[in-house]
C-alpha cells in the first residue's frame, strides 16, 4: 500500500515510488484540508476573459460561489 508505479515515456521502464513517509496512515481516518480562499474580483474577470472560451459550452457558465 502507498506504491505507486510509473515510467517516464508511454510503455517505457517502470519504477516504484513510495507515496507515504512512514506507513501510519490510516485510510479509514479523517484526512486535514487546506481551506480555499475565495477568487477576487480582478481574477474571476480574467478567468472570464481569457479561459471561458476553452471551456466546453455546457460548462461556461457554472459558477460556484461556495463548496
């Protein structure tokens, strides 16, 4: 557990890395989260500007004002 394989190239050479420090981790416990901090207003309208068009059209106009 806490392994996880990956190559540099498609279909290169595997390596295994560890993903944990230590193997005390409990999968069943509560895990910490960094709170988000809200989108200023000067941000939204770039994110508007200038990424809104790369969005698939079912999706420009979601909005989440909080999670």
């Amino acid at each position: 557990m806490g392994k996880v394989y990956a190559s540099k190239e498609s279909g290169g050479v595997e390596e295994c890395f560890k993903l944990l420090k230590n193997s005390n981790f409990n999968i069943n416990g509560t895990l910490n989260t960094i709170p988000i901090a809200p989108l200023t207003e000067v941000r939204r309208k770039y994110l508007f500007r200038n990424v809104r068009q790369h969005v698939d059209k079912e999706f420009r106009d979601v909005h989440f004002s909080e999670f």
